[in-house]
C-alpha cells in the first residue's frame, strides 16, 4: 500500500491505490503516481471513472464495495476525458 496520502476526499487503501491511481469523491482521478501501472495505462489527472467491470459507479462509496465483489483477474475500468470514454483493462 502506498504512504503517502493525498488531501482532498481520497479512498484510503483501496486497490486502485495499489495501482498508483487515486479517486476523489466526484469519480475523478486525482493523483497519479509516477511510473506507477496507472501511469503506464495512460491515465490522466482529471480522467473520470464510470464503469468498473460491468458495474457502473454512480457514488464514491461504491467503488470500495464493488472492487471487493470482483473475482476475476481482469479488471476493466471505463473512463471519461474530454467527453470521449475509453476503456483499460489490467491483471489483479
């Protein structure tokens, strides 16, 4: 897990941290660790997450409790920058 932490409504320890990828309240990446798998996938400060597998993420809240219901390998984030989605897709 990472030890730094960011101000500014970020989930503390979740998966996606592990990632290098934090998520503030209103669904948009916030910080972006350097060289981190985050950063390699192209992702961008601002980037807005929508979808999380087949599950859409309407709340902060939910993201926690839909990363821990996955069991699959794959994880798929879709995304939105500039009113264009995009999906990534990385291993657990």
């Amino acid at each position: 897990k990472l030890k730094r932490k960011i101000t500014g409504g970020l989930i503390p320890q979740t998966y996606l941290e592990s990632i290098g990828l934090w998520i503030n309240y209103k669904l948009r990446i916030s910080y972006i660790v350097k060289n981190s798998l985050a950063q390699k996938l192209g992702l961008k400060k601002g980037d807005k997450l929508l979808k999380i597998n087949k599950n859409f993420i309407k709340s902060y809240s939910q993201i926690k409790k839909v990363l821990s219901k996955i069991r699959d390998k794959q994880i798929y984030l879709l995304l939105s920058r500039n009113d264009f989605q995009f999906f990534v897709h990385f291993r657990r």
